[in-house]
C-alpha cells in the first residue's frame, strides 16, 4: 500500500489551481470530471504522490455536501492496493463498513472504492487501483 493521493474539497477549482500552483511551482498534470460523483478534479504530482482537488458539479454532489458542513479543506485520502476486489472482501470480512461493496470507476484511470469514516476514526478512506 502506498498513499497514492490526498483528496481536497475546493469551491473553485480555478481559483485553487492557480493556489497550488504558486505552492508547488508546477501546473496540474490533468483535469477530469467524473460524472458519477458529480465532481471536477484536478491533479498534481507531489512526489510518489498526488493532490486531487475536488469541486462539486451540482449542489447533489457529495463534495457540495460536504463543503456545506465542513467548509473547505481534506476529504479523503488514497491509498493504492495491487487488488482492490481481495482488500475489500478482506476488510468487510474483518467487520469494516464499507460505502462502495464494488469498485466502481473514478478519476485518473483508477477503479475506486470508499470505506466508511465511522469505521476509520473519522477520516474518509479511498482505495485505489490502476486499470489495466
Ligand atoms: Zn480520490
């Protein structure tokens, strides 16, 4: 496992942009809008890692949610596992809930799946893995 990104809720993808590229004097590598979670992403490589800037599409989006509750800042972070179907039968065996039971399709090539942050101390894990 490696942390592969850090997701970050943002009102303005644009604005937060232009932020992080001041902060890390490079341009993001890609954009993504990624229907079926209602979000446009951006990414920046950090080292071995990413940032992943999310930006609700529609006030239905989970990142318009949680903007609303929390305000801005972390979501999620990603951690990569070589077989995500093995590690979620693994971690729902050992009792964790889990939002996503299958991998479903995510941004950056990547099959995605959420546990739930109830089970995690509060904070919202992703994992992910390459598509082939
Ligand atoms: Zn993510």
């Amino acid at each position: 496992m490696k942390l592969e990104h850090i997701g970050i809720a943002v009102k303005s993808l644009e604005n937060s942009n232009q932020l992080f590229k001041d902060l890390f004097n490079r341009e993001h590598y890609k954009i993504e809008r990624v229907e079926s979670e209602h979000v446009n992403t951006s990414f920046f490589q950090v080292g071995e890692s990413k940032i992943e800037l999310l930006e609700a599409t529609d006030p239905q989006s989970p990142i318009a949610k949680f903007i609303e509750k929390n305000g801005e800042g972390i979501h999620h972070l990603a951690f990569e596992v070589k077989d995500i179907d093995a590690e979620l039968k693994r971690l729902s065996d050992l009792g964790y809930r889990l939002i996503h039971e299958q991998p479903k399709d995510g941004a950056d090539n990547k099959r995605i799946a959420f546990l739930h942050p109830k089970s995690t101390n509060g904070v919202l894990v992703e994992l992910c893995q390459e598509k082939a």
